[in-house]
C-alpha cells in the first residue's frame, strides 16, 4: 500500500522535531515545512529577527530535516500572516478589544493556508507540535482532546478548525508529556532538545504591543480619559491600545485604593476603572461561532468555559440567541472577561467549540 503523505510544520522547536520524527517512526511519507511569516525583509539578517521563523529557526528545522532524512522546505507566508494576523491584531486594539493573535496564525494561516498548498503538493494531511490530540467521535465529528499533560494544552488556540481541517491534521505530540517529549529529542540526537519553548507573541519580539500597533497604523493614538464606573474622570489615559480588561499595573493612578480597567469605549476614547470586584461578571456572550463535537448548539448545555488561555475553566450553561450568537452564564463569576479574547467550551477533556467574547 502507497504510504500517507503528511506534511509537518517545523518551527525549529523540540515538539515539531520529535512529531515529525514520530511521523516518520509511524509509517508516513513526512515532509518538512518551515512557513516564513513575518520578518522584515530589510532585517532578515539580524539575529533579533530570530522568532519562530527566523535564519535560526530554519537553520535549526533543516537541520532536524537532515537527521531524519526527510525532505525539508522553506514556503513564504508572510502575506497571509500580515493580513490575517497583524493586521486584526493591530485592529482589535483600536476597537478596544484584545486579539488572539495566535488563534488567528492557527485557523488561518497553518490551517487555511499550509494545509492548502500540502494538498497541493499531494499531502494528505498535515501535522504540527501542537499538545493537543484529534479525535474522531462516535457521532462521526471530529473534536479535539486535551493533551496529556494538562499543564501544555493548546486546544484552547486551536478551537476554530473546522471538520475539514481536522479531518486532514495529525498532532502527534498530545499524547505525551513536554518531559517525555525531550527525552525522545535527545535519543534521536537533536541538537533543539534543550531549546527553550517559545514565549508571548512571537512578531513583538520585545511585547510592547502599544509600541507595534503605533508603528503598523496610520491613525493617530489619542489620549483620553479614565473614568469610574459611575461616569467621573478620573485621570487621563495614553490611548485605549495601552489597556486591556482587569489591568492593574501602569495606569498611574492613585485614588488611594486598587483600581482596574473593567471597559473600553472606543467611541467615546474612555477606559473604565473599577474596583475588583466590578472586574468580575457571570455572564458573557460570543459570535464567530465554531463547533466541533455538536454540528450545532440546541437547548442549554452545561460544560466547562475557558475565557482566556491561562483559565482553568469555569462551569456554565450555554444557549445559543441569534444566529452566530451565544450567551454563557457562569455558576461562579469569571474574572476580567475580555472582548475579544477567545471562550473555548468543554466537555470533559472534549472541546465543544468556541467563539469570541463580544
Ligand atoms: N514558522 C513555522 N513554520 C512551520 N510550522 C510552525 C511554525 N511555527 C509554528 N509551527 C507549528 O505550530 C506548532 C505550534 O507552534 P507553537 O509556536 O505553539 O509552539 P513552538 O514552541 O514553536 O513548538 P516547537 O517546540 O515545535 O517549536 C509547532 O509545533 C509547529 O508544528
């Protein structure tokens, strides 16, 4: 029989090394791919340029390429990154909500686009290092399970594949743990066993996000004004891009008790201070809607909701009110639920679906 064909994504990093590795220890016919996305043209040979798709990264993934023995190819996405997703994150800012830019690079950039040109070239999936494992349920969908280790999961970033997409993913690193995975890099010899994992958002190098939406727009940040909950200024802000939900530190304020940003007017150029408790609220509602272990929300449901990636999850009941619209109502209040963040929905180690928080 013909062997499958899958191409991986290679980062340059120990979990993309050891699943292709995995790949190939399985049977299929791998096939290597590091996706440039978004370094400076200009600034390609600067070593600060690195990322996860930088000289080092690629030096790196062709490396791991030749210890394996398998093809390797460098393919330029940099147009889709900066459409799909500088380009929304810078937006989301000035709209007063806060992106998830690497939910955005997976849906639309690894899923829509890498998967595309891997079928192109004959693929019949691709694969990542993502912790997360692709299953096929009994009602015949496809749905992500948490990976082993709890503490790793990434199915929170990964809840708006499609069934499509999922039906072409393999994610073979889920199953194990980040220990057992370097483990497996170092028997194989590969020189990225100690590589630290990468951090934060890997285009803002030095995660001043204010500084880099400043730089990628043409509007004028303006300054505005803080004010409480009950309509009073109370200070003068340095434009809305600076903040985000339940923020405490850098607002220079002192009314002699903790405050937090608990809303963002773009229209009216204000940020909203409270105090702790009005950062916390029990109920949200979402669009973009994405389900993947039900074809469609009917009635209420009670799972568990995360509302940011470092959530641990949170018991609620969910019912759809509009058409791409959902309300989710929490047994405890959550805090600092933030527009535009991602809610992920859970059963048990089952991703329902998801949305954005409106
Ligand atoms: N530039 C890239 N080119 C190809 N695939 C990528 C690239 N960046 C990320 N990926 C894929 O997405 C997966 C998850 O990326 P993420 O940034 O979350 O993890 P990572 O720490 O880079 O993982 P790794 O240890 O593999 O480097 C990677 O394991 C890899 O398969």
């Amino acid at each position: 029989m013909e062997k499958k064909k899958v191409v991986i994504g290679m980062s340059g990093g120990v979990d993309s090394s050891v699943a292709a590795s995995l790949l190939k220890e399985q049977g299929y016919d791998v096939i290597g791919v590091t996706m440039q996305i978004w370094q400076d043209e200009d600034n390609e040979t600067k070593e600060e340029q690195g990322g996860c798709c930088g000289l080092s990264a690629v030096d790196d993934a062709r490396r791991v390429a030749e210890t394996l023995e398998i093809p390797y190819y460098v393919m330029n996405f940099k147009k889709e990154f900066k459409e799909k997703v500088m380009d929304y994150f810078v937006a989301e800012y000035q709209q007063g909500r806060t992106p998830n830019p690497c939910i955005a690079c997976n849906r639309y950039v690894k899923w829509e686009s890498l998967l595309k040109r891997s079928l192109d070239i004959g693929a019949d999936y691709i694969a990542t290092g993502h912790y997360a494992r692709v299953v096929q349920l009994e009602n015949g969908r496809y749905t992500l399970k948490k990976s082993a280790t709890a503490a790793k999961d990434q199915t929170y970033a990964l809840y708006n594949l499609t069934q499509y997409q999922l039906s072409h993913t393999i994610m073979p690193v889920g199953e194990y743990t980040k220990d057992q995975i370097r483990e497996m890099a170092k028997e194989i010899n590969l020189r990225v066993a100690n590589k630290p994992d990468s951090q934060e958002i890997c285009f803002i190098p030095d995660n001043d996000y204010a500084k880099f939406i400043e730089e990628n727009t043409d509007t004028k940040i303006q300054k505005g004004n803080f004010v409480n909950t009950a309509g009073e200024v109370v200070g003068k802000h340095k434009g809305i891009t600076h903040y985000t939900i339940g923020q405490r530190k850098g607002l220079n304020l002192s009314l002699g008790h903790p405050v937090f940003v608990v809303e963002i007017r773009p229209e009216t150029n204000e940020v909203v201070i409270g105090t702790s408790n009005e950062v916390f609220s029990d109920k949200l509602y979402a669009n973009q809607l994405n389900f993947m272990s039900i074809e469609d929300l009917e009635g209420d449901m009670k799972v568990t909701a995360k509302i940011r990636y470092s959530h641990q999850g949170a018991d609620c009941i969910i019912r759809k009110v509009g058409e791409d619209k959902l309300e989710c109502v929490f047994t405890e209040p959550q805090r600092a639920i933030t527009p535009g963040q991602a809610v992920v929905f859970y059963d048990g180690e089952y991703v329902v679906g998801g949305g954005t928080i409106i």
